[in-house]
C-alpha cells in the first residue's frame, strides 16, 4: 500500500491513464475490425464482377488511412509500441493492397 502522498497520486493517475489506454486500444481494434469487413465485401464483390468496384476500391483506401492514422496517433500517445504499430499497419496493408490491385 502506498505511504507517501505522491505514491498515492500516482496511483490514481496509473488507473485513469489505464483507463484512457485501454479504451483507445479497443477504438483501434474496432477500425480494424470494420476495415477488415469490408475488405471481405470488397472480395466477396469483385467475384460478381457486373457490379462497379471503383467504389469499393475508394472506401477501401479511406478506411485504411483512418485505421493508419488511429495508430499512428496511439504511438504518438505513447499507448502502442511503434513496432506494434509497424506490425500492425503492414498486415494491414498486404490484406488491403493484395485485394485492391
């Protein structure tokens, strides 16, 4: 148990801190999730190939510059390891970009 009262100011920092933390971990997660489904919409689209895909293709690449700047903005903030962040945006591109082209 702490015993200063700067230790237990830290201690309430820690927690509020963990508390932003976590929760912009999990607005990253949901971006990749929702880019992630419409990647699947995106391929699931081009194998009926009567419709328009320069659409799809558009929507594609702004859902993936968001997905990229919510990360780069977490290891901006200090919430992810840049090689995290790195990993991340690299999967992400080859799941995108191998669809795309």
């Amino acid at each position: 148990m702490a015993n200063t009262k700067s230790s237990k100011k830290r201690i309430k920092i820690n927690k509020r801190n963990r508390i932003q933390n976590n929760s912009y971990k999990s607005l990253i997660k949901s971006y990749e999730k929702k880019h992630l489904i419409l990647i699947k919409a995106f391929s699931e689209q081009t194998s009926n190939e009567g419709e328009e895909t320069s659409n799809y293709q558009s929507l594609l690449r702004a859902s993936f510059s968001s997905v990229v700047s919510q990360i780069d903005k977490a290891v901006k903030k200090n919430i992810i390891h840049k090689n995290t962040a790195i990993r991340k945006k690299t999967n992400l591109f080859k799941k995108t970009f191998s669809k795309v082209t």
